[in-house]
C-alpha cells in the first residue's frame, strides 16, 4: 500500500551493527518537553463497531483476506510458515505463546477494520519501493497505526516471536489498542525477523515516525519503546544502542522502554528507563533473570522495575484474566513518571 506524499521515509546510512550480546554504549540525548497524560473518558476512546463483521467464528482467512485491508491484511497475521494454527480467530494459535484470548482478537481485527472502512489509514510502509525491490523481505515490514489523541504522546511496540515470527495478534496489538484507548497513538511493528534486521527496522520506524510526526497528528517527545521476548530485545537494544547503531539518524532515546518476558541479562550502564515484567512458569525467560537483570540496572543508577506474576507462563500479553491483569497502569505509571514537564 502506498502512503501519503507529505510523508517521507527516511534515508539509509551504512556501517550496521550486529545484535549480539556484546553490546556497547552509546549516547544519545533526550528530549525535554512533554505534556501530562491524554484525557480519556472512563470507556475509553474506542467503543464497539456499529456493525462489527467479524465474530470468533471468521475465519483467519477471511480476515487477510478482506478487500478492506488491501494489501497489508496478509501482515496482521504471521507470513512465516509453521508458527500458527487454527482456521478462525476463536481457536487462533500462536507457538510460544499463551493466555491468547478470543474476545480480544476479534475486537482487534473490528477495530482495524472500522478505522479502515471509515478512511483511515492504519497501515504505513517504513522503506520505498526501491528498497522493497532490493530486499523483498523488506515488503512484509511496516506500522499498524493505532489513533489515540490528536497530538499525543507515542509509542512503539513490537511483538515477539523469537525472531522466527511476528506474534502481534496477541503481543503488540494487544497493547497498542490498550494505549490508544488510553488516548496514545500506539504503532505495533511488522518487522523482519532476525535480530539485525529487525533492529534495523526498529530504528527505521523511529526515524520514520519522527521525521512525519507532524503529518501523522502524534508527538514523539518522550516516546516509549514496548516489546515482549524478543520484541523486547530489540525496544532495550535500540533504546540503549541508539538507532544511528543501525542505520538510521541518531535520534532521542525513549523515555522508558517496557520489556516483558524476555532473558535479557545484559547491562550496560546506558540503558533508558525500564520497566518489566514476567510469569514465574516461564520456562523460555526465567523470572529470576530478569529480577537480577532489574536489580543491576538499579545499581547503575538506571530507574528500573519489574512485576513478577505467580504462575503465568510465557507470552501472556495483556494478561486479561490472569494474575498479570492489569499491568499497562504500572508501565503507563512508569512512563508518565518519566516524562519532562514544559518549562513555564
């Protein structure tokens, strides 16, 4: 899908590094004017669709399928092979997750589906055409926009997935619609599923968004990188890193990166704010890891916490009845903690 002519994609710089567990610091300034809060009412921003098409028995086919979503409806599901099973977003699958609720999906995919059937674009390429052609995996990457406030604060939030896949349907759309009903204009990243390359693509959608924030009505002072396992990888790489590491422009570090589920253990002294959390039947991020990783950032100085829940395993997402239920006011708490008031 083509995007707005006001709206540039950013050019490439060379000299990438690989993500790798050697990780060095690198500097990086922060932004200083911010605003409380977006101001939503108790139900939110988003309501239910007049007349929602799609229930817990459409089938995922369907869904990529419709004419709606043009060409980017085959990415609100994963491209790879052999990572999801089940035929209708009721009995919808994905490896290594856990905890996916039917309800949320289906109002996920009506929510996408309202927002495009009205004349909203939801759907933003990050790379051109020529790049796209001279890298064709570079065609299944791109932003899924969920609208919050006109002018509010941003976040960017990239699935897991083990770098083998992209699980958005129950990690980053999940939480984008929960930041957009709280009045922030949430992007949930399709990305390229290698460690390199999906920073790279990280760091493009950074200097994407901040280079058309004025055309895509969001501001990105103060902006927040959330991710779960190995989405959560790439927010605290590149949030410590810096997107110029990969490619891109040195932009602001985020304000706080959100990290869930995730093994990262590595602590370099010039990591961004960090709030985490994590189950303690996780068999695939060990809880105990990521407290250690939690009190290490503590002692370098770096704001740092972490909610750890009985019993959950990985890839909870929202957490929607579950002991985790809940944990987007502790990070959104986090966030708004660490955002700069303007000077008077």
């Amino acid at each position: 899908m083509s995007w707005p002519a006001e709206l540039r994609i950013p050019g490439r710089f060379t000299g990438l590094l690989l993500c790798s567990l050697g990780l060095s610091a690198c500097g990086s300034t922060a932004m200083t004017q911010s605003s409380s809060a977006p101001q939503t009412s108790a139900v939110g921003l988003h309501t239910a669709v007049t007349e929602a098409p799609y229930t817990t028995e459409t089938t995922i086919d369907e869904v990529r399928d419709d004419p709606v979503f043009g060409d980017y409806g085959r990415l609100l599901f994963p491209v790879e092979e052999g990572y999801m099973s089940g035929s209708t977003l009721g009995d919808l699958q994905l490896v290594w997750y856990h905890n996916i609720d039917p309800k949320m999906t289906v109002q996920i995919v009506n929510y996408l589906y309202e927002q495009a059937s009205s004349g909203q674009q939801i759907f933003y390429d990050i790379y051109t055409e020529a790049e796209k052609q001279a890298d064709p995996d570079k065609a299944d990457t791109g932003l899924f926009f969920f609208r919050g406030e006109e002018n509010a604060r941003t976040a960017v939030v990239s699935a897991g997935g083990g770098f083998a896949y992209v699980g958005a349907m129950q990690d980053s759309f999940p939480v984008s619609l929960e930041l957009s009903d709280r009045g922030y204009n949430a992007f949930a990243l399709i990305y390229r599923p290698d460690a390199e390359e999906a920073c790279e693509d990280l760091s493009r959608a950074i200097a994407f968004l901040h280079e058309n924030a004025q055309s895509l009505g969001i501001d990105m002072t103060d902006y927040s990188l959330w991710g779960g396992s190995a989405g959560a990888r790439m927010a605290n790489w590149v949030g410590t890193l810096g997107t110029g590491m990969f490619g891109e422009e040195e932009y602001p570090q985020p304000a706080i990166v959100v990290t869930q589920y995730s093994g990262i253990s590595e602590v370099t002294g010039s990591e961004p704010p960090t709030y985490a959390n994590v189950g303690t039947a996780d068999q695939i991020a060990w809880y105990r890891t990521m407290e250690d990783r939690i009190d290490r950032l503590q002692e370098a100085g770096i704001d740092a916490e972490i909610d750890v829940f009985p019993g959950l395993a990985h890839g909870f997402g929202l957490g929607t009845g579950t002991a985790a239920e809940g944990w987007v006011d502790h990070a959104e708490a986090f966030w708004l903690r660490h955002m700069h008031t303007e000077e008077e």
